[in-house]
C-alpha cells in the first residue's frame, strides 16, 4: 500500500513516515446545495423563546447542517443549536447530551447543556417540511486557534483533551435506556453504500471491504473501544483568554475504536488545514517549523505531538499506532462515499476541493494525507 505507517515506540516516542504529496494553491470551495435548508424566522423565534432567548440577540454562528445562534438568556449567553430531524433524531441527540454531561461528570472540558423554559433537553419544532430539535448548551468566550499559531504545545494540548475523553469513555455504560448512538458501521453502513457504486469502481469497493474486514477483526475491549467525539478537528477546539481549553460539537459521536477517533483528528486537521490560513501562510508556517508543504509531512508533526499529548493521559500500544492507515482509509472512505451522495468536499491531498476523481485516484493509490 503506497500509504503506509511505520510504528517506532521508544520512551513515549512516536513517529509515522507516510507517502508525501506536495500541494498547489486551493481553488475556490464549490459551493454543494444537496446539504442545504433553510430556517424561516417563525421557527427560529419559537425556537429561541422555548429557551427563553431574546431573537434580538441572536447571532448566526458557522456550522455545517444544523443551525448554531450564539443568543442571550437573562444574563447569560448560551449557544442554541436547531437540527432537522432527518440528520438526527431525538434520541441520537439526547444520547449526545447523555455522554456530554457524563464527561462533564468525570472533569473533561465540555460545553454543559442547558434545558429549555419547559424543562427540556431537546425541543421538538413541528415544520411542513421536516420536524426540528434545538437543543442548547453553555456560551463561553473562546475561539478556535488560527493555524499560523499552531504550536507543537497546542497539538500536545488537543492528544491530552482527547486522552481525557477516551479516559472517561471507558467508565460509560455501553447502553444508557433508548438513547444509544450509532456503532461505526450500524445498519452494515459502508456495505449498503458500497452496493451502490457503479461497476467502474468495483475495485474501489473491494479494497473497501477488506478494510471492513480486517477492522472487525480487531479488540473491541472497553479498553479499545467505546462511545467518540467523532470529529475533533481544531475547529472544535476552544481556547479561551484564561488559557483554558474546551472541547465541543458532539453530534458525530458513535461507537467506535479509540485509535479512530485519534485517525479522525488527524485526517480532518489535516485535510481542511488551509481554511485556518489565509493566503500562502500555510507554506510560510511548514517551512518555518521545519516541513514540506504537503499533507503527510503535516500528519508527522501533528501525530508526533498530538500522541505525546495522548500517552499523558493514557498509553496507548505501538501496535494500535500501526493500524493509523486503515483508520485513514476508513475517513477517507467515508468522505468519498459522502461525496458520491452530493456532501460536501474536504481538501484533497493536493489542497484543491476534493472531487470525486480526486477521492478515486487517492484511494487507488492509497494516500490519505
């Protein structure tokens, strides 16, 4: 495989040489609609007044499908997010707010929820099109780093943050009542939509099942699996004035191995690194700590210091360091099928807009950074 991971663990030392690729310029996003919905401004104040929210207050925040309003309560501000119930129902977003407050329980930096007027956790808004849910939590002053301040410090910081997590995760029970999220591959996910590729890509879908094989082979002991964050690229991260940091946006949260939530991390970080710069600093910054400009290189320095962060917390085995490439391709697989039903793109290993195309040729060659 032309991406592939070499595992040295040496004192809590880690290193992953990966296949490098050298970056263009990004392109312009594409802008994709198939994601897209409307909120028509009765539902939002009946939303915001369900929380007791001023709607004068209500500022827009950026999120990908649900809704996101930093709003005013009284004195305090809190964060409202409304969701259509097509992306996820009640009881997926109510285990959400169930793992959030376990982890708030057990010391970990998160954004505690915050019940309605009515006493609610989860509102549901009845619509014509699809029924709602706004659902709240704490407002904190913070903002996600920029990438011309990413520090080897603040990516130890992140693995640590995610040590904590998987720390607590393991002391959740597997099954809280009707509220239980999703396994990794619930529902045979990647077989139903690997069905669905057409016969020019049969060997894509091959390669795709292997890799679903080979991972359901692997320990699903509480010590190595359990419920994730999902998705905790950078921008889920906060740092706050007082040099705290918070982690939030637990609505990918599933099942799964531990390792795949670190693969997550990295692929994300990774793979939507220029947003966080403008212009051509990416290329100043890699140069300036030493790197090439393309995404494997990036993925070195990240793992190495994320990693270093993590083992503070809780170790983790080389061998499982050694299975971070099936991790990868499984992301990588889940963005291409993504894309094959009209999601929108990450960056692809070059830094343009992912196609199609491009997910094909990486996953043919297997680079995944």
């Amino acid at each position: 495989m032309a991406c592939r991971a070499i595992a040295r663990y040496h004192d809590q030392h880690f290193q992953i040489t990966l296949q490098r690729r050298i970056p263009a310029r990004m392109t312009g996003p594409d802008q994709p609609a198939d994601w897209q919905w409307s909120l028509d401004p009765p539902l939002l104040r009946d939303a915001l007044s369900r929380f007791g929210c001023k709607p004068e207050t209500a500022e827009p925040v950026g999120s990908f499908i649900s809704k996101v309003y930093a709003c005013q309560r009284e004195h305090d501000w809190i964060a409202l997010k409304i969701t259509p119930d097509w992306f996820h129902d009640r009881n997926e977003i109510l285990a959400e707010l169930d793992f959030i407050i376990f982890l708030d329980r057990n010391n970990v930096p998160v954004l505690r929820p915050v019940r309605s007027d009515g006493n609610q956790l989860v509102e549901v808004i009845p619509s014509d099109d699809a029924d709602l849910l706004a659902y709240a939590s704490q407002w904190i002053d913070g903002e996600a780093v920029e990438g011309p301040d990413w520090t080897a410090d603040y990516f130890r910081r992140a693995g640590a943050m995610m040590g904590h997590i998987h720390a607590a995760s393991t002391l959740y029970p597997t099954v809280r009542k009707r509220q239980r999220r999703p396994h990794w591959d619930h529902d045979d996910y990647y077989e139903e939509r690997l069905a669905r590729l057409p016969a020019r890509l049969s060997h894509i879908a091959a390669n795709a099942r292997q890799l679903v094989e080979r991972l359901r082979g692997l320990p699903s002991d509480p010590a190595h699996f359990g419920l994730l964050h999902g998705d905790m690229n950078v921008g889920n991260l906060l740092c706050c004035d007082d040099g705290s940091m918070r982690v939030i946006d637990f609505e990918n949260c599933y099942y799964g191995w531990f390792m795949d939530d670190i693969a997550a991390a990295l692929y994300y970080t990774a793979h939507d690194r220029w947003e966080y710069f403008p212009g051509d600093t990416y290329l100043q910054w890699s140069a300036a700590n030493g790197l090439a400009p393309d995404g494997a290189a990036f993925g070195n320095f990240y793992l190495t210091h994320f990693l270093e962060g993590y083992t503070s917390v809780r170790p983790v085995g080389g061998e499982w360091i050694a299975r971070i490439p099936d991790f990868l391709h499984l992301r990588h697989l889940d963005e291409f099928l993504a894309k094959f039903d009209g999601s929108p793109s990450l960056f692809d290993a070059e830094g343009n807009r992912a196609t199609l195309e491009s997910y094909v040729r990486e996953l043919e060659a297997g680079i995944f950074l």
